[in-house]
C-alpha cells in the first residue's frame, strides 16, 4: 500500500503547472496527492488550485497538496477509485456516471429536472444531502473511501445535436445520443425516445463529424471547448435537465489520520473548492454560449411549459431508479427531500425580499 502522508520535502518536487503556497514548501507533515482526469482549463482544476492554495495556508505549511493532472496517476473512474480506496491516490474528482460503477446510488444526480437552477442545487449541495450521500458511499467500501464534498464540472446537461431543433420530447425520437456508460444517462435517453449510443469521450468529436451519434448531453464549457460545433452539433436546447455534479472523494485513513485541527483545514479547503466550482462555470459560459451563437448555432431556451413536457416525459426513469439502482430509493427520497426544503426556505425568502 503507497503510504501517503509522511514527513517530507515533497512541494519542491511538484511540476511546473502545480502553484505553491510559500509556507507549505519545506516543513509539511502531511502530503495529499489530488488528481483530476482533465486539464488546466477545467473546473476540476480551478478547484484544486483554490483547495491547495488554502490547505497549505491555513495549515501553516504542515499540510502540503501535490496535484496530478491528467491522466498520470490513474485514467477511468474505476482505476481512479480504486487507488483512493487502496491509499495510492488521496484525493479524487468524478462525475457520478464515473463512480456509478463502485457507488450506483450517485446516479441521482443525473435524474432529470429534480432541481431547478443552481441556487437550488448550490443549497441542495452545502447540506445533509452530501452527508447522506458520503456514510453510504463509506458503508459501500467499508470505511476506505469518503465523500468530501460535491462542487460543479460544467454546469447544467443540456441536449445538442447535429440535426434540428428541439422544443419537444418528441423532437429527440430517433436522434443517436451520445451517453457514458452508465445505465441512467442511456435509460433517460431511451425514455424520451432517442437511441442511446455510449461512446468514449475522446472519440466523440468524429463519431459526431461521421454521424455514428448524431447528438450529445453535455454542458456548453464542454461543447465549445472540444470544439463540437466543427463536428457539425448546431442545435443546442436549454432543458437543463441534470446538474453536472462534481464528486471529491478522499482516502478516508488519510483524512481520519490526521490530528483534528488539520482536517479541519481540510474539510474547509474543500468548502473552499466547492465554491470555486460553483463559480467557474458560470463565468466560462458567458463567452462559450456567445462564441456557438456567432459560429452558426442555434441555441433554444424551453419555455416553462415545454420545459414541464419534457420532465413529464422523463419522470418514469425515477421510477427505474428505485427498481433498479441499490440505495436508489434511499437517495432519491433524501434529494427529494432536501430540494422541497430548500425551495420551502426560498419561498419565504422571496415573500420578505420581493416587498
């Protein structure tokens, strides 16, 4: 097993593209090794930029954070996960379609149109439903792997293709979706009449450019930054039907062993993080949806009603949740519960704010 906390100089080793907190460089006590399978232009990235930078201040330097991004220390979720698991990875960021495979229940997430728009989600987030989330994720890997908490990659999933406009569920009938892996994205897709066709991400630029998919489900940073309007993805309909939710996962033996002051720092580092990826990709967004505008494309927001066509259209893929996802019940009535709570809260608040 990698033993990952020791007493070292470990931040002078760290790469060109990783910044260093000045205190952290020669004393830390402790080393935590984050790694992210994507890229400095990334949330994940901006994220742990914000993470290292308070944990090696706040820590005084006894807490030095080493960042892999990539694919250097692990290249799928399952690979990832498992070096978390076994101590060779400290911490982690997955989709939940990239720890459905260890941890199926985090497919709740990607239930279509359970929250509304990010404030919903944001508060939904910063509360108990995480915590729930994170005992059934230690109860699932007996006691090895821990949710630290969950932040953003890419805002909201939206359907785009490369065909025609769509306003309505029966305007994806037919249409080949890209999807990962994961049963829920592949079973959406089939409810609201598509063809879910799971390709890796890597090849979906000429699998959209030679018409082996002819659509995708992803967020507008993503789009334009694979640059998927090239490959001939023209119609982008705004249904927001999933939040992209980031999932940090820690090795729990490393958290735990810590003194209680330095996870402290850590579990604040992380709420750090956590705000950070919130805000990224709004930012990002502004310029990414002008730049498919100017290059041709044609962007459609739902009004409420067709937004509520399409929910009714997609709401027997709770159903299959609950049937066929171990824990789906249990963590679909926790989400369902803390968004009816949050936007109880918020009613008020708009009662006093609106006057």
């Amino acid at each position: 097993m990698f033993n990952k906390f020791t007493k070292t100089a470990i931040a002078a080793a760290l790469g060109a593209t990783v910044l260093t907190a000045p205190m952290a460089a020669w004393a830390a006590d402790f080393t935590i090794r984050a790694t992210a399978n994507s890229n400095e232009t990334d949330e994940d990235y901006d994220g742990l930029v914000v993470f290292k930078n308070y944990v090696e201040s706040a820590s005084n330097g006894k807490i030095a954070v080493e960042l892999f991004i990539g694919t250097q220390l692990c290249a799928t979720g399952a690979e990832c996960l498992e070096g978390v698991a076994e101590g060779s990875i400290d911490v982690y960021i997955s989709t939940s379609g990239g720890a459905a495979g260890i941890f199926p229940y985090v497919q709740v997430l990607d239930l279509p149109y359970l929250m509304a728009d990010d404030r919903v989600a944001e508060a939904v987030l910063t509360g108990d439903f995480t915590r729930k989330m994170r005992d059934m994720a230690l109860e699932t890997s007996d006691g090895t792997v821990r949710l630290m908490t969950i932040g953003n990659t890419g805002g909201w999933r939206n359907f785009a293709n490369t065909q025609r406009r769509v306003t309505k569920p029966a305007d994806l009938e037919g249409l080949k979706i890209r999807t990962v892996e994961a049963d829920l994205p592949q079973e959406l897709t089939r409810t609201l009449g598509a063809s879910p066709t799971p390709i890796p991400w890597p090849e979906l630029f000429t699998s959209l450019q030679t018409g082996v998919v002819e659509g995708t489900k992803n967020g507008i940073t993503d789009i334009m930054g694979m640059k998927f309007p090239d490959a001939g993805l023209q119609y982008l309909t705004l249904d927001g039907h999933a939040y992209m939710g980031a999932l940090w996962w820690m090795n729990n033996e490393a958290f735990l062993g810590m003194p209680e002051d330095m996870r402290r720092v850590v579990v604040d580092g992380f709420a750090e993080l956590q705000q950070a990826t919130f805000a990224s990709p709004k930012r990002k967004s502004i310029e990414a949806y002008k730049a498919f505008v100017a290059g041709g494309g044609d962007l459609y927001v739902p009004t409420p009603e067709e937004k509520a066509a399409f929910a009714e259209a997609a709401a027997p893929v709770q159903d299959w949740f609950i049937a066929n996802v171990d824990g789906g019940e249990e963590i679909l009535g926790a989400l369902k519960a803390s968004v009816a709570e949050v936007e109880a809260e918020f009613a008020a608040q708009y009662e006093r704010d609106l006057k």
